[in-house]
C-alpha cells in the first residue's frame, strides 16, 4: 500500500535493521555526546539512546532502538552495516541498460551482469547501427526495446523502468563493469523502507594503458564521491549521486527521469526524492568499473557538459544549486581574507574567537565546551578556505581572470589559490601522476567545468547558478531520542 507520497505505508525501519557510527562521528564524554552529521551538530544522548548505543552499533529491536536509529540515520551521524542486513534477491531486480549505439561496450557490459537477475532490458536510443546493439542484447539473452529515434537518455531510462515487472530496478551505463556483489550489497540496503535509491562507488578500469588523464581521473573523478559511506542530502558532502549505476525501488520513483533534462538528471531525481521525503544513499563498498575518458578534448568536452547541467538545476532547485555554502560569520572570514588588508588577520582571529565563544555557550554541557568549539570552528575555517579557492579557480574563474588585470592583491589570491588547491589534493589523493601533470589537469578540470556553468547561465540570462547561500550556522546541542515521543528538535 502507498500513501499520497509515493512512499510504502510501513515506512518504519523493521526489527533487526543495524547502523553504526560513522567513522566521522566523534564520540565524546564516554558515550554522551556525539559531534558530526550532515550538517555541524552536538547531539547529547539521553541515558536510555546511551545505553542503547553503548557499543557504537544499534540494533532495532524495539520502539526505543527504532526511534533512534532513525534520528541517527537522518542526521547522518550512523550508516546501515549492509552485512547486517536481509538479503534481498537479484530475481527481484530488473537492469536497465540504455545506450545509443556503443555495441561493443553493451557487450563487455552484459558480460558483468549476474545471471540471477530478474531481467536485463537494452533500450536502444536511436543507434545508427541497431543491428549491432541487437545483436550484443540477444547473444546475452536482454530484452530490448526500440527507440526509431533518439530522445535522449532520460527517456531510455524512463522506457526500461516502465517496462519492469520487479520491486527493484537497476541502472547501468554502457561504459561501465559491475563487480559480481555490486547489486546484492545495494539491495541490502533497501531494508529501509524509506530508501528510493542506492549507488555504489565508480571507480577507474585497469584496462588499457594509461594517459596522464585516466591517472587523474583514477585519482579524481567526477563520478567517485570516495571511500565514506554518507546519505545523499543537498548541501552536504555527498550532495547527489551519478546514475552512471544505481538500484531503485520502483515504487518511490514516480515518473523517473525528467526527460526534458539534457545535463544534470541523475541530480534532478536525487533532489526531488529527498524532496519528497525518501532517502537517497552513497555505499562506496559497492563498485562499479567505470572506462574514463583518454583523450583531452572528449574529457574537457564531458566536464563543460556537466557544468552546463548547473543552470537548469538552479531553475527546478534554487535552494541547492549554489556553488558554496557559508554561514555569515564564514563570508566575513572570507571577505577579509581575500581583502589583505592589514585589518584582514585581525578580523578573522576576532570572528573565529566570537564564533567560538558562542558556539561554547551553546554546548556548555559538555565536559570541555571550548575544545568541542575551537575543532568545530577549525574545520569550519577549513571549509571556508576550500570554498573561497573553489569560486576564484573554478566556479568564478572568468571574473578572476578578468580581475587580475587590474588588482594586484587579486591575483596574488589567485596564484595562491590555484597552487594552494592542487598541492593540497595531489598531497590527498596521491594519485599515480607527477605533481606537474596533476596540476594542470587539475586547472582544465575546473577551468571546463566552470565555462559550462558561465556558458548555460548567460544563455538564459540567469547568475542564479553562480550566487553563494548563505545559512546560519547550526553548529547547536540537540539530543537524541530513545522514545518516540521525543522527536528530534527542529
């Protein structure tokens, strides 16, 4: 049964459903109090949600152990152990591939899918050789279904969905490969029944020699959101997922994809199922091989492709679309920094020492207040320095270039900027590549990137895409419920 929503009636974690800390979840207090989430947070556990949580893992058993799992889940605070979880079968999975033309890879592709599957369907949209993409479809025995004309991969997607008979649908681009677990892990986690849709980590295929960009993009791709299991909310870490692969339950889907959407659907759908109250999940345990682009002018081609997407997003979600989040005290911070004036350091000592006090008096309960604030504001200040070298290298790169012309503190910020940004992710991700080469595909990253958002944004005469929001600052005391009757305080 489904209620107005879309969403199953039962909704509520069932018996046996398991979650335990994340490993960003600082457990402080002995046990007491809890610092991370989704958004900054210091949530003080009531004695029963403590003795509960006492090993770090709770296990739904009763109403109480219910109540808070699901707080823990929602604040992102604790992540389901898939392990834990009931098995779901792949006969109750149904894949959607869709692919206009790329025979060769549908191929290498099918070749990957568990035999176990309910079903395979090939949406062929619009292939110039159909007869190909027939063929590859039928020698691995998927179904395929015929688009006469291209209308675009939203659509494909949306044909396939519609033509599953399974709870549960997959879908898989053709330049990918599935780990033979990918799908049994994801279905585990849709013992949540709120849960509308999973998506593993993509990483880099090993096939092929390298180029200096498939070492980049093994070590930075646009599609690996890394090694942390997270919720998908806006405005967080993990703000969507690509649809390069993901499991959905067909019931909380709706209509799918938005097929007027040509960049940019996969976090349409995220959005809009979060908006509706469902949860959208990130599981890095699962894997997909994903074949990254070697040639420089297709791989600048798909990161301008997917700056595009920014515009049009603004336009359906305009309250999470900005290229950073700050709060006010976090702006003033950044305004002085990029003043470098000789009040500049003053200023930010200053904000830092009032935010802290503050945010202290908000968690006075806590055994050491000031130490809980000064890391909460530390790596707040971290935040703050990424997102102000992210718009001058990336998101306001035009501006910046134009600026530099005529300020000299200006560019002195952007050479900063840009050296600072790609020692400190070479420094991160190690990746297989000289610090040189890194640093320069790094700079084309975000060079294509930010001219697909400056070129769809001037298309519609619309800035909306490149404003900051500005929040206020939820770094607050909350406690978590054992008890139904305590809802969690908004």
């Amino acid at each position: 049964m489904i209620d107005e929503r879309g969403r199953a009636s039962s909704s509520r974690l069932p018996d046996g459903f398991t979650v335990r800390m994340g490993r960003q979840t600082r457990v402080v207090d002995d046990g007491e109090v809890l610092i991370g989430g989704t958004s900054a947070r210091v949530v003080r556990l009531t004695p029963r949600a403590r003795a509960i949580a006492s090993a770090g893992t709770v296990v739904v058993r009763d109403a109480a152990s219910r109540a808070l799992a699901e707080y823990l889940l929602d604040a992102g605070l604790a992540h389901p152990v898939p392990d834990a979880l009931a098995e779901i079968g792949l006969d109750r999975l149904t894949v959607v591939i869709p692919t206009k033309d790329r025979a060769r890879l549908l191929a290498r592709l099918l070749g990957t899918i568990p035999a176990e599957v309910a079903e395979v369907i090939v949406v062929d949209d619009g292939s110039d050789d159909a007869g190909a993409v027939a063929r590859a479809a039928g020698a691995h025995g998927a179904r395929l279904i015929v688009h006469p004309q291209n209308l675009g991969v939203s659509a494909a997607r949306n044909s396939g969905m519609r033509a599953t008979e399974t709870e549960f649908v997959a879908f898989v681009d053709t330049d990918v490969m599935v780990d033979a677990a990918c799908f049994s892990l994801l279905l585990r986690h849709f013992a949540d029944p709120r849960l509308a849709l999973a998506a593993p980590r993509v990483v880099g295929m090993t096939e092929g020699a390298p180029t200096w960009i498939t070492r980049y993009e093994d070590a930075r791709s646009s599609l690996d959101l890394g090694q942390e299991s997270a919720p998908v909310v806006p405005r967080t870490r993990v703000a969507w997922v690509p649809t390069t692969c993901v499991v959905g339950r067909v019931e909380l889907l709706g209509d799918g994809f938005d097929e007027t959407t040509n960049a940019g659907e996969d976090v349409d759908l995220v959005w809009r199922l979060h908006a509706a109250g469902h949860r959208v999940r990130f599981e890095p345990a699962a894997v997909v091989h994903h074949e990254h682009r070697a040639r420089a002018r297709r791989w600048l081609g798909r990161k301008f492709f997917y700056g595009t997407g920014a515009q049009p997003l603004a336009a359906r979600h305009p309250a999470n679309i900005a290229p950073v989040v700050l709060a006010p005290w976090s702006a003033v911070v950044l305004g002085a920094a990029l003043a470098q004036r000789r009040w500049s350091l003053p200023v930010i000592v200053g904000t830092a020492g009032f935010v802290t006090w503050r945010i202290a008096l908000r968690v006075s309960h806590v055994r050491r207040p000031y130490r809980v604030a000064t890391k909460l504001v530390g790596s707040a200040l971290v935040s703050t320095a990424a997102q102000g070298i992210a718009l001058l290298v990336r998101h306001w790169w035009p501006l910046a270039a134009v600026g530099v012309v005529f300020s000299r503190r200006l560019r002195r910020a952007v050479i900063v900027a840009a050296v600072a940004d790609a020692a400190w992710e070479y420094l991160r991700l190690r990746p297989r590549l000289d610090p040189l080469r890194f640093a320069i595909a790094k700079r084309l990253d975000d060079l294509a990137y930010g001219a697909g958002v400056w070129w769809s944004s001037l298309r519609v005469g619309s800035v909306r895409a490149l404003l900051p929001a500005l929040v206020r600052t939820t770094s607050r005391s909350r406690s978590a419920p054992a008890r139904p009757a305590e809802a969690p305080p908004r």
